[in-house]
C-alpha cells in the first residue's frame, strides 16, 4: 500500500513494516533502513495491540 500524503513537522519519510516474526522486523530496521544512502538518523516507534486505560 502506498501513500501520497505528505508529512510536515520532525518526520520526512514514514515508513510502515509489517512482519510475522520479530527477526525480520529487527533486520530490516537494523541492517535496511539504517543504512540507506543519504539516511542520517532514524526513528523506530513500534505499535501495540492494545492499551488498557
């Protein structure tokens, strides 16, 4: 899926990654995204299924 919205604000690029195994998901932020030409830092937020209040 793609999206065409821009982003305005700390983040440029917004990238979603979704995995079945915790392995891959650790593969592509550490050794993928990170070292990207012309990358300088990153942000890595992970999302939660559910939150009690």
């Amino acid at each position: 899926m793609i999206y065409d919205d821009g982003v305005f604000g700390f983040c440029d690029i917004i990238c979603k990654v979704e995995t079945s195994e915790y392995k891959i998901l650790e593969n592509i932020i550490t050794k993928a995204n990170r070292k990207l030409p012309h990358v300088r830092t990153t942000m890595t937020l992970n999302l939660i299924d559910q939150q009690e209040s």
